[in-house]
C-alpha cells in the first residue's frame, strides 16, 4: 500500500505526484495544508518529524525528501524507467536535480513566500504567528517563518534569490538547447524535478522567461503539461486560493 501526504500540485510536493502517476502507481492522498500549518500538527509530526511535505509511506515504511522518494520509487517499482539508460545521461539527471534541489528551487521558493505568505503572516497578526512558529522543528524553518512574520525578506534577500533563480533560467535554457529533455532524449526523473520549478517562471519572470528569450524553456513547458501523467497532478486539489480568500487575502 502507498500513501502520500503532500500539499498543493505544486513545488515539492507535485514532483512525487507526477512520479506516482508516470508510473501508475494507485495511493492514498492526504492533503496537507501548509498555509494552516498543518504540516506542525501533531499528527503529522509523528509521520515525518522534520514537518516537511511531502511524505510517502510504502507498506508501513516512512520515506521522506523528494528527490530520495522518487528514486526509490523508481527502484522499487522501474517500469516504465524513470532514468536515463546511458551513464552520462544519467549522471547529468542527477546534477541537474542536485542545483534544483539546492539552488534553483529554494531561491524561488524565497520569491515565493515573499509574494504568497508574507500578507498570510501579517493578516494573522505577531502573537498568533508566534505560537505557529513554535511548533516548527526544523531551525532553518523557523527563521524563515520568523523573518515572514516580522518585515519579510529585505530588498538584498530578495534581490540575491532573482539572481540565482535568472542564473537557473540560463542553465535550463542552455540544457534544453538541442535535447528534447534536461537529461538528453530520454524523460525522466530530471524533467519531473524542473517540473517543481518552471511552470510558474513564465509568471514570476516574464522579463526573462518568455518566447524570445527563452524557447526551449516554454517549449519544454508545453510538452510537459501535455503528459498524462502532468494533467493528472494538475487535478489533484489545490486549496491555496481558498485558504487565502478565508484569511481575506
């Protein structure tokens, strides 16, 4: 039996959905939501202690960290292949899910919550944000709450984050430049990671992503989202939008 506990079809948590679906994998979805900070609750918190999404559970067993999960997944259950046959394409999946996962995504993800979650921390007000951040176990975690929940992150932060989410553009752009996919001809576990990444560039930087600049990159978009498997997480609920509305966001 597989069971995950994720958030929204998006960011870390839509890179282990379209995982399970490529594979064909059937689980059981548990929706957590992160903007009610249901990640800290007790109950999650005896799944994975970190606090983070998502989380599978495959016949008991907790496996946790996205990029660890999809290549268990892709050992446990290998068809249809999730990694490049050839060394060298494979080698070149593993690094570029590497800067994803250590530079690409989290300098987004700062962007992100600047935009996303510092009107949420300030509409809860300092005492309530305080109680919510005490129950993050992760310190790293906390400090980013914190400075959400005072006056976000400065113009330099922010500043430093563009520029390493501009320098990931330039390298998807120049992967993709003569390759159908990140890692060479062949999809796989590279382009689901990306996938965490580059749909929401388009929005986020449309100065520095967009036709002209970057063709390979919305090229690439474009031949994702036509996945079944992309379609598919795409449907799972997203209550984002909801929740915020909720808050008066």
């Amino acid at each position: 039996m597989i069971e995950l506990y994720h958030a929204e079809p998006i960011a870390n948590s839509v890179k282990v959905i379209i995982c399970l679906f490529e594979k064909g994998l059937e689980f059981e979805s548990h929706y957590v939501n992160l903007l009610a900070f249901e990640q800290h609750s007790p109950e999650y918190l005896a799944i994975n202690p970190d606090g983070i999404v998502p989380s599978l559970v495959h016949d008991g067993v907790v496996i946790t960290e996205t990029t660890v999960i999809n290549e268990y997944l892709d050992e446990v259950f290998p068809e249809p292949a999730l990694k490049p046959r050839d060394p060298v394409a494979r080698a070149r999946m593993r690094t570029w899910t590497k800067w994803i996962d250590e530079y690409f995504g989290p300098n987004g993800s700062r962007i992100g919550w600047q935009f996303l979650l510092y009107p949420l921390a300030q509409k809860l007000g300092k005492e309530e944000m305080g109680r919510r951040i005490a129950r993050i176990p992760l310190k790293d975690r906390r400090e980013k709450w914190a400075t959400i929940a005072e006056n976000g992150f400065s113009p330099e932060q922010l500043a430093e984050a563009r520029s390493w989410v501009e320098e990931g553009v330039r390298r998807l752009e120049s992967l993709l430049d003569g390759n159908e996919w990140t890692a060479g001809d062949e999809y796989s576990l590279s382009d689901i990671a990306t996938y965490s990444v580059a749909p929401s560039l388009p929005m986020m930087m449309p100065d520095a992503v967009n036709a002209q600049a970057t063709p390979n990159i919305l090229r690439w978009i474009a031949a994702m989202d036509e996945r079944p498997a992309v379609q598919k997480a795409k449907a799972m609920p997203n209550k984002v939008r909801e929740t915020l509305q909720a808050a008066g966001l």
